[in-house]
C-alpha cells in the first residue's frame, strides 16, 4: 500500500501498436509493403496462431500513440481540481501525432509538475514503454530522469516508492492471482473494457481511427483513477465522505466534458450509474 496521496496525482494509461518501422528495420521487410502486412508479419514472428493470432509483442518494436491521464491537483486552500489530458490533442495534426511529440509532451510534462503517478501495470509495461520509445524515438526529457541525491531530495520515478503508485503491483499475485483492471473495475462497480479492448487497437490504428483510440484510452485513464481512489480509500487517504467527495467530482468532471462535445463519456457514465446501482 502506499503511504500518502501528494497534492498532485496523475492517473495514466498508455496505448500502443506494433510499429511497421520496427517491422521494416528489424525484419528487413522491404519499403513498400504495407503497413497491414507488415504487423502481420511481426504477429508471425512474434508466435502468431490460431488462437492467438495477435500475440503480445515486445514494448520496444510498438509504437505508442496515445497517452491519457485524469489529473488531481489539491490546492492550497484545500480545494481539488481535475482535468482529464488526452495525448494527442489534435489528432488532425501530424505534428501532435508523432510519437516523439506524444512521449515527450507527457514526460516533460511530468517533469515539471512531479505528480504521484498511478497506473495499472505501469511499472513493467506503461513506463517502461514510455522510457524505451523515448530513447528509439530520441527524446530528451532530462526533469523527469533527473534523480536526487537523497530520498528525500525530491521525487524519484526510478525507484520504488510512492512517487509512482501501480495498483497491480499492491493487488496482484501469482498468475491468476492477479485480477485484470476490467475485473477488478467491474467488481468494484466502475466501468471496465466497453465497446473497446486493448486487442482492437492495432486494428482500428490500422483503420485511421485515432479517435477511437483516444476515446478508449480516456476511460481507461478515468477507470485506473476511480479503482486508485478505492484503494486510496481502503488506505484511509479518504474516509466515506472524502470519498464519496472524489467520486462526486469525477462525475462532475465527466459530465462537464460530456457537454464540450466528448459524447463517448455519455457511455461511460451510463455504465457507471449502472454498475454502481445508481438510479
């Protein structure tokens, strides 16, 4: 368990797909096959079969392409805002698009604010893939890899502690042991995997469906947010009534970005009312 909540706190998921330039420089496929036929290709020589025609590849050869995350930042005063961030911000723009501007606007990003991180299965796969990616893609981020001296100099992202919160890392076990984040989030009446998994992605990435992309990345940043505030809970970071206060203003929040036009969010809240028996 972690041992405090700092005033800011960034819940944070990635997505990512097989990178066909990964395929091309490492497989020596030629130029001009298709980008399609090129992760398939990748999938064949990651153990591709029958009944798993898309095998989980190494984080190195994907490229990541969106990054989402639910910030919280308490103020002086004691009052509480959040803000969903969605990377890119413009998916229409193939400057925002790149890979090199996602990574290194979130870890420049993180550098300078140094929030608490909190993901599901960061440690091994979001970071590790961020900090990968950022060296193929050559991104300098020297405030979010800059380490202290001493522990209490400042924050560290590179060891272990509670600047960096993995909620699969405190729940988890031995393989079946280990709940998913769609299990764990249903079973605790927040909203898991909806119209979309993590196995779409590659395919609707493929399809020139950004948007989708992003949108299931959005939820999933909002559900790793709302399971770490159950576990905050759990803590005793929030009594009953600090917690329903949280979960008041993750609603609000959602609402209020419902009506700047994210109509995806309508689905989640509607899943989340019915989850958590909300008339």
């Amino acid at each position: 368990m972690f041992k405090s909540v700092f005033d800011k706190v960034w819940a944070f998921d990635c997505e990512w797909v097989p990178d066909p330039a990964a395929g091309r420089a490492l497989h020596r496929l030629p130029a001009e096959l298709g980008d399609r036929e090129v992760i398939e290709q990748m999938w064949q020589h990651g153990g591709a079969s029958a009944e798993d025609p898309m095998p989980f590849l190494k984080t190195i050869v994907c490229r990541v392409v969106s990054i989402a995350a639910v910030t919280r930042q308490r103020r002086r005063d004691g009052s509480v805002q959040l803000h969903l961030l969605s990377l890119p911000r413009d998916i229409a723009d193939p400057a925002q698009v790149a890979e090199s501007h996602v990574i290194g606007t979130f870890l420049d990003a993180i550098g300078e604010h140094k929030p608490q991180l909190v993901g599901f299965n960061s440690i091994a796969a979001d970071l590790k893939i961020l900090l990968q990616r950022a060296v193929v893609n050559g991104v300098s981020a020297a405030d979010f890899c800059r380490r202290p001296d001493k522990p209490w100099e400042g924050i560290d992202y590179f060891a272990r502690g509670d600047a960096h919160v993995d909620i699969k890392d405190i729940l988890g076990g031995w393989g079946k042991a280990t709940p998913s984040l769609h299990e764990l989030a249903t079973l605790s009446g927040i909203p898991g995997k909806l119209d979309v998994d993590g196995n779409a992605v590659a395919g609707l990435w493929l399809d020139g469906q950004l948007d989708r992309i992003v949108a299931y990345n959005e939820c999933d940043a909002l559900t790793t947010y709302l399971v770490w505030l159950r576990l905050a809970h759990l803590g005793g970071h929030f009594d009953d009534r600090g917690y329903a206060e949280e979960q008041h203003r993750v609603r609000a929040l959602v609402e209020g970005l419902i009506a700047q036009g994210r109509a995806h969010l309508a689905t989640y809240l509607t899943a989340w009312d019915q989850l958590s028996g909300r008339p």
